[in-house]
C-alpha cells in the first residue's frame, strides 16, 4: 500500500528535474537563435530613451551577433 504514495511521489520528481532541464535547453536554444536586424535595435534603443547615430547602431549589431551564451550556469 506504501506504493500508492511512493511511486506518485517519485514521479513528480523526476517530471520536474526532466522538465527542469528541458526548459533550460530550449531557451538556450532560441536565445543563440535570437538575431535583430537594425531597424528592431534602433526601435529597442528609443523604448529606452536613447538616440543611437549609424555608427553606434553598427557596435550594436555586430556586438549582438558576437555575443555568446554561456554553456553551464553559474554555481
């Protein structure tokens, strides 16, 4: 009769860890996807109050698409 409450129980856990990591890899996934062109970062960039000149919205651009996302999670 202890199964009935055992089993449920473990389930549950191992549903959660395993959802858990599922998650965690497809957000890593569609962030290294993410791209913006420079329309979508000048449009961000006035959301936010600023006024970005060519040369600014140039850094911008190349440093999104340089931009790396780290493998693990910090401990």
């Amino acid at each position: 009769m202890w199964w009935n409450w055992v089993i449920p129980i473990v389930t549950l856990i191992i549903g959660l860890v395993g959802g858990f990591y599922a998650a965690t890899y497809y957000l890593k996934k569609q962030l290294s996807n993410m791209q913006m062109d420079e329309k979508q970062i000048q449009n961000m960039a006035r959301s936010m109050g600023m006024n970005l000149n060519q040369k600014q919205l140039k850094q911008m651009s190349r440093n999104m698409k340089n931009m790396k996302m780290p493998n693990k999670f910090p401990k």
